[in-house]
C-alpha cells in the first residue's frame, strides 16, 4: 500500500513537473516571439531615425547652398545699386 502511495505521489510530482516544464516552454516562447517584434521594432525605427538624419543633412546643406547664393546676389546687387547711384552723381554733375 505504501509502495503504491509513493509511486502515485512519484506520478503525480511528474506530471506537475512535465505541466510546469511546458508552460515555461510556451512562457519562453511567447517571450522569444515578443523579443522578435521588439527588435524588428527596434530596427525600423532605427532605420527611419537614420534617414531622417540623412534628410536633414541634406536640407541643412541646401540651406547653406542658398543663403550663399542669396548673400552673393544681395551684394551684387548692393554693388550694382551703388555704381547706379555713382553713375547717376556723374550724370548730375555733367548736367549742372
């Protein structure tokens, strides 16, 4: 009778050990699953961080092309205003 008692009881702890053995497998795996997903996450946002970074460069290159190309037509301009206005004292004082 005790024998039988033990090898129920040996049973029963081994079934409880296979039941807990295979939800820390599905645990394990629904975590590998989880850590999966993050990672992809993880590496898109990575990836569209890295071509906004890139963009920016871009528009941060394109700004200084332009304010260069603005500030040489604004002294050009500043040179043209002033050789009309040179040319206009002269003409002034041919006139008189």
């Amino acid at each position: 009778m005790r024998l039988k008692q033990e090898q129920t009881l040996k049973e029963e702890t081994e079934q409880k050990y296979r039941t807990a053995k295979a939800e820390l497998e599905e645990e394990r795996n629904e975590f590998e699953r989880s850590l999966t997903m993050v990672q992809h996450d993880l590496k898109e946002n990575q990836r569209k961080l890295e071509l906004e970074i890139e963009q920016r460069q871009k528009t941060e290159a394109k700004l200084t092309e332009v304010e260069s190309q603005l500030q040489t037509e604004v002294s050009a301009h500043q040179a043209a205003r002033g050789n009309s206005q040179q040319l206009k004292k002269q003409l002034d004082e041919l006139n008189d």
